[in-house]
C-alpha cells in the first residue's frame, strides 16, 4: 500500500518526532503533553506523580528518540496493514478527535504487542522498554508496561454502568468468565450499556482499570466481530500463545473498517425455525364474529379471547411452545389482522385460518415488512431534514404505536426465557442465571433491551414498554 496520502503524514508527525510540550499528551488525557506526561519526564528533580501515571508519555518519548525511523515504521503498520488506498484516503477524511483516538489505540496496540526492528532484529517493543537502556520508570510505571505486554486485548459486553464511576464487563468468548467491575470515569457512560468493546482490563491494586485504549462497536458491527472471534477461537491450531494476538488483530482491524466501509446490515432470524424473519399481516374484514370466535375456540392449539386477540401455539422439539400466529383486533370493530414471523409460518397459517373461519372472514390484504430494509429506511431517514422526515412519517397517535410496539415485544419475547441466547454461550436465560456470571449476562441483556426500547420510544414520541415481565418470568431483581 502507498502511504504517501496526508492521513499518514498527520497521523505519524507526532509520534516519529520527540513530542511538544504544546502537543496534545499522547497518554489520551485530551491535556497538553505539558499539563500531563511532561512533568513525570523532567527530571529526578522533580517529584514523581504517584502510580503508573506518565508510563505512556516516557515510553513514547525514549522510543521516539531512541528508535524514531523504527518506530515511525512500526506504528505505521500498526494502523494501515492490509488496507488500499482507497480505504487510506477515507480514513483522512475522518475529524481529528477521531483521528485521536486512533492514534492512541494504535499506540497503545504497539505499546502492548508490537515489535520494531533494532540492528537488524525485530524485538518486542515492551522488552525494548523494559530491558537494559530503556527509560527511567519508577516501579508502578514499570509494571503498567509489562501488565500491558501480558493482558490480552478481549470483547466484552458492558453489562451495568454507574455513570462517571465504573462499568461491569462479562467476556464474550467465555461464557463462563466471571464478570468484571472496572474503574472508569471518561468512559462509564449510560449509551455503554449493552455495547461490545475491545478492552485491555489491567489490574491495579485491588481493582481494575483500563489500559487507556477501547475499541466500541455499533450494534451492527458488534455480533458480526464476535461472530469472527468465536470463528478463529475454534479454529486456531497453532501454538497457544500466538492466539490472543490473532484475537487481537481482529478486534483492531473490525474496529478500524467501521471509519472506512458502511455497517453491515444483520440478517434478522426467527430463533427457532432458522428462516429470516419477514413480518408478515394478513387484514380481515369480519362478517360474523360469533362464528370466528366460535370456531377458534374449537382449537385446542389456540388461546385468547375477542378482548385480548388469539394466539395459536405449536409445540418445538425442545419442549417449548411459540406462537405461529398471533390473531389481534384490528382498528375497527369488523377487522383483524393476522400476524406471522416468516414467509413459513404464513404460507401454512393463512390456510389454516381461512379453512377455520369459512364465511365469518373476509380477506382483504397481505402487508409485509423486511425487518432488515425498515432498519435501513430509518437510517436514512435519520439524515433526512426535519421537514421531509414528518412529512413522510404515517399520522398514527403515539398510544396506538405504543400499543402495537408492546403487542409486538411481548410476542417476540413470549418464550425468550427457554431459548438458546448466543450472547449467553448457547444457555437459555434460565439455565443462565443458575450461575452468578450467567445472572450477570442475562441482567445486562435486559438492561440493554430497556436502554433501547426507552432510546426509541422517546425518538418515537411514545411511552416505553416495560420489561419487567422478563425479569418477573425469571424471578430476578431489576
């Protein structure tokens, strides 16, 4: 790859050069290097500031002065491997608090795991710090460089967040693995909750704290790179040590695509029939509702009344009942829509409910909706102008929306309970919560489903459905 464009250029000048005392501080705090790191680099005659702080700001230093073209070659490998052209130049066009936080991702990465080449041979670049003739650390800072060599880069789930304080982590590779409270105060924000972040959790005392660097993932992008962790973890055959840096390269290189290459849209699927999910209504005209309710009551697969609509259930080989159909009341007094998941559960629902319903029913219209193109509509329509945006928006009172958004969730989650989560390494949410690190994951699911149900419901304009019956069905405390 050429790497003449200027995002190269901008983003290597502060490292490859020895760092100005009006630079920002290369540590990440957002302070001048003067106002930071420096005054851990004066001198011994200057007090030394408590703890590992200022271990970055010296590291950098010494290798920018000891090793300048090295370094320069390795931080730029660090942050443009495998890329073209193409994708350089849209990385350039990215504003500079980006481009800062890249930067100290990149730095930290080659702080932690890379190697440069000194006298014709490639070292660890920790070891080059830590061995003879490197840089004057006090003792904390020396073990905040060696922790950073030994700590793995892994995927979490934030799971709890106690804003400006800290925020529970679980690993999302290890089902098993205890979760894990860290100290943060930049970083422990409310849109964190249920967010997947590439992290390097270090220990520090008694506690835990980060590393400086973290690579968050939207929500697109976040089951996509799991999905490609869990690949490589199974498939990995090679020495044992060599593994977490494979894991490691995946989380940087998914992180880094999501500033040049459009997020992926997820193929939505029904959790138990495989078939990707196609919301699927058939609208009826009633003509007879003694009849129809007559005739479904009948069934001994269907439940519900005319006040609250039927629901006709088939029973799963794993011993679970989901609903086929749901049948609601429609608007009006002479209509109901019947609502399907996928194209499979329609093709044989419509059948049976028209063999069932004979003359009470009258059919008037199928109306689908892909899942997947309505998430892309909403996103475009986000960067729409006001003016279009409700202009195109359908007229319908907020409690109707709310009203059908809460049908729709309790319906969707009616067996979520007993079904197999990949989030929660293949458990149910009830096999799950037997143990303290699955109760963890499963209160930070729920979590995350609040967080964004509320996130939209005010979007919307409409009051938000509560998930406290999720948490009731499996008797744990909100």
């Amino acid at each position: 790859m050429t790497m003449g464009y200027m995002g190269y250029e901008r983003t290597t000048k502060s490292m490859t050069n020895k760092i100005g005392r009006n630079d920002p501080c290369p540590c990440g705090s957002g302070k001048k290097y003067k106002q930071c790191c420096a005054q851990a680099d004066a001198g011994h005659d200057q007090q030394e500031r408590k703890g590992h702080d200022g271990a970055i700001g010296r590291a950098l230093d010494w290798l920018t002065t000891k090793h300048k073209k090295a370094f320069g070659v390795a931080m730029r490998g660090i942050l443009f491997d495998g890329l073209g052209e193409r994708e350089g130049q849209a990385l350039e066009r990215l504003d500079a608090k980006t481009w800062e936080a890249i930067q100290i991702n990149a730095t930290e990465a080659l702080l932690a795991e890379g190697e440069i080449l000194v006298k014709g041979e490639r070292k660890r670049v920790s070891e080059c710090l830590l061995g003879r003739g490197g840089p004057l650390f006090t003792v904390d800072q020396r073990h905040w460089i060696a922790q950073l060599a030994e700590r793995p880069l892994r995927l979490y789930s934030v799971t709890e967040v106690i804003p400006a304080q800290q925020m529970t982590v679980c690993d999302v590779l290890d089902a098993e693995a205890p979760p894990v409270i860290v100290r943060e105060k930049s970083g422990s924000q409310a849109f964190m909750l249920g967010v997947q972040v590439g992290l390097r959790v270090m220990a520090v005392d008694d506690y835990y704290e980060l590393s400086g660097a973290t690579y968050s993932f939207s929500g697109f992008a976040g089951p996509d790179v799991s999905a490609r962790l869990r690949a490589a973890w199974e498939a990995f055959d090679g020495p044992p040590a060599d593994l977490p840096h494979v894991l490691s390269s995946i989380i940087r290189h998914q992180w880094l695509e999501q500033f040049y290459a459009p997020p992926p849209m997820p193929t939505m699927m029904d959790a138990y029939s495989g078939e990707a999910l196609l919301m699927i209504t058939d609208h009826y005209r009633v003509k007879d509702w003694a009849a129809l309710t007559q005739a479904l009551s009948t069934q001994g697969d269907v439940h519900g009344d005319r006040e609250s609509g039927w629901s006709r259930l088939i029973e799963c080989q794993d011993g679970a009942n989901r609903v086929a159909a749901a049948i609601n009341i429609g608007g009006r007094a002479n209509k109901v829509r019947v609502f399907y998941r996928t194209q499979g559960y329609a093709d044989a629902g419509r059948p049976w409910f028209e063999a069932l319903a004979h003359d009470a029913v009258e059919f008037v219209s199928r109306e689908l909706s892909d899942p997947k193109g309505a998430m892309a509509h909403n996103t475009s329509v986000k960067g729409a102008k006001g003016a279009k945006a409700k202009a195109d928006a359908p007229d319908i009172p907020p409690e109707v929306v709310a009203d059908l958004v809460k049908q729709a969730i309790h319906r969707l989650y009616a067996n979520w309970a007993d079904e197999p989560i990949p989030a929660l390494g293949g458990k149910t949410p009830r096999e799950a919560i037997k143990t303290p690190s699955g109760l963890e994951r499963v209160k930070g699911l729920l979590r995350e489903y609040e967080a964004n149900e509320k996130a939209q419901a005010a979007q919307q304009g409409r009051f938000d459905t509560s998930f406290a019956f999720l948490w009731n069905v499996l008797g744990i405390v909100p």
